[in-house]
C-alpha cells in the first residue's frame, strides 16, 4: 500500500497556537552605543586608510597627487602604514625566497599555482630532452622590479620566466645525450644557467640564488638506447672493477704471506736466541758448579794434607793418646796385667804407643 504524503504545513499550523516564543525588547544604552559606533568606525578607518605590509613583504607606494607623485624610493618594512584613499596606493612584493618550477610531471604541475611545462632543450648531437628544472631566487630591489617589471605578479610573468628557458637551453644544449648522467658536468652548466640569468635579471632587481636540474627524460627510444648502453658501460665498468679487485686481493694475499714468512722467521730467531740465551746460561752454571766443586775438593784435599802433615809431626803422638783415652771413655771395666814385661800401665803413655804400634823400638 502506498503511504499519504505528510503535510508539515497542517501540523505546523496545529501546533503554533500552543507555542510560546519569548519576544526580545533589545534596547542599547548610549554607551554601549556609542562603543558600537566607535567599533565600526575603527574598522572602517583601518580598512580605508590603513595599509598593513606582512613580515614576508615589501611595501611600494604609489603616490598619484602632490609635488612627489609617482612611484616612491622608500621601501616599506613590515607593519600598518597610512595611505591616502583614491590617492596613495600600497603596493607589495614578495621579501622570501621564490621558486619557479618547470616541470612535466602532471601531479606537481597541477600542486603549483601555475601549471608551468617541462624545458625542452635540444642536445648539441641533435638530440631533445624535457628538463625539469628548479629556479631559486629572490626580489632584490623592489623599487628596481615595480619600476621596469611591474607591480603583482609581473615580476614572475614578465621577468623570470621568459629569460628561464632561453637560457637553460643555451647551457644545457651544449652537452650531449651522454652528458646529461655527468652530474657534476650537469650541475656545472646548470649554474652557468644562473650566472646568464642574474646577468638579465640582476639589472630589474631579481637575483637568481639556485638552478637545480631535478629530472631529464629523452623520449623512449633514445632512453632506451641510452640505458642500454650505460647498462653496458657498466658492466665493463663492473668487470674491470673485478679485476682490479682480485688483483688487489691477489697482493693482500702475497702482502699477507710475506708477513705470515716474516713473523715465522722473526719467530724462529727469537726462539734461537731463547736457546742459545738458555745454553749461555747452563753453561755458565755448570762451569761456576765446577769452579766452586773443585774449590770444595781443593779445600778438603788441603785439609787431608794439613792433617796428615800434623799427624806426621810430635803432636799426632799426643792426638793418639787422646783418642786412645776417648776409646778408654767407653770401657766400663778393663782387666789387664800390670807387671811383668807385658803389663799395662795406663799412665805409662810411651808404653801404650808401643803396644798399639803407634812408636816403634821406643823411640822418643
């Protein structure tokens, strides 16, 4: 079943006899007034005849009445400035740092506030090449750009870009298809490219600070012959950096051998010398073990000799009957005869040599 349009008319009208809106009685003091009006009348004094120059501009002053009446020398800095109205008119530049783009990419074209094209150079062989292209610069002298360029934007219209292509073709045509992969031959000309527009420009108040080459593309049968041909540049750059590189690794190898020889030979003196430092020392040991043993034996012999030599002499007589009494010492009890030619007589000293043999025949 099909469902009966609403009428929201028909129920507003229901429902507005219960509806209570509230009536507002504004009434202003004359104070409030009075601040009222004296708002607007700020407002419409700084929008009539005050002028503000942001941080980032310069300020021109075009004077159309009085003794002074034309373009103004002084430059206005940043801040409100009075101007005349239908009389005096600001006029402001640029102060930082401008970049025009050329480009034949379709997507930063389109980020731009103007869609600029790529530059199209010829080669000096003959050949084209789209150049996208970065060219930094600055307004140098505001009084110089509005007098011989033009106050808005006539400076970018009028001054940069015409003379930037001409002269990035001038320069940049000068290389060849190979070329352009030279970056520093590339940069080299791109500045060249700035030098000829500071020539140009530097004379209306525009100074050219950078030219930056940011992409160049042949069309696809040059670029592929070209990538051909570098990949093959490369790969005879590739093998001939090989073979430097298993040369110099084949004189690591020879360098590292000969250190290896050098170390084994240093090595080996050292350890010879060790041995013939350590045969030095044993020698020189067993010979003062020597010395001093034949000393030792010298000394006794010595002694041996001085003690035969004064048991030969008067007192070995009187040594043996102080031993023979050491012997006597150990006897606890001795039986002997004490007459008759055989008797002992312990204090007859020169018959106990006799009987032990020590004095023959009774010699004194």
């Amino acid at each position: 079943m099909a469902q009966e349009p609403i009428d929201f008319g028909a129920m507003l009208k229901k429902a507005k006899p219960q509806m209570n809106v509230p009536k507002l009685n504004l009434k202003f003091s004359r104070g409030l007034q009075i601040i009222v009006v004296g708002f607007i009348l700020i407002v419409v004094i700084y929008n009539t005849l005050l002028t503000y120059v942001h941080p980032n501009e310069f300020g021109i002053m075009v004077k159309r009445l009085g003794m002074d009446r034309g373009v103004q020398k002084d430059i206005y800095a940043a801040g409100l400035h009075f101007v005349m109205p239908f009389f005096w008119e600001m006029h402001r530049l640029p102060r930082d740092v401008q970049v025009l783009e050329l480009t034949g990419n379709p997507q930063t074209a389109a980020d731009l506030a103007r869609k600029d094209r790529a530059a199209h150079i010829q080669t000096s062989d003959g050949f084209f090449v789209d150049v996208d292209a970065s060219i930094i610069y600055r307004i140098n002298d505001p009084y110089l750009v509005f007098t011989q360029i033009g106050p808005g934007k006539l400076f970018e219209e009028n001054g940069i870009i015409p003379k930037a292509e001409p002269a990035l073709k001038e320069t940049l045509g000068k290389l060849t298809t190979e070329d352009f992969y030279n970056s520093p031959l590339r940069v080299k000309k791109a500045a060249e490219a700035g030098d000829l527009l500071n020539k140009e420009l530097n004379p209306k108040g525009i100074k050219v600070e950078l030219v930056l080459v940011r992409y160049f593309k042949y069309s696809q049968e040059i670029q592929k012959n070209i990538e051909e041909k570098k990949l093959k540049d490369q790969l005879v750059f590739t093998n001939q950096a090989a073979a430097r590189a298993a040369k110099e690794e084949a004189e690591l190898k020879k360098i590292v051998q000969e250190g290896q020889v050098t170390v084994e030979v240093e090595l080996e003196q050292g350890r010879a010398y060790v041995t013939r430092k350590t045969a030095e020392k044993d020698l020189y040991v067993r010979a003062k073990n020597a010395e001093a043993d034949l000393l030792v034996k010298l000394a006794d012999a010595e002694k041996v000799r001085l003690k035969n030599d004064a048991l030969k002499g008067v007192g070995s007589e009187r040594m043996v009957g102080l031993k023979m009494a050491d012997v006597y010492k150990g006897l606890d009890l001795i039986v002997l005869p004490s007459d008759g030619r055989g008797g002992v007589n312990p204090l007859d000293l020169n018959n106990t040599l006799k009987l032990f043999d020590v004095r023959r025949g009774g010699a004194q």
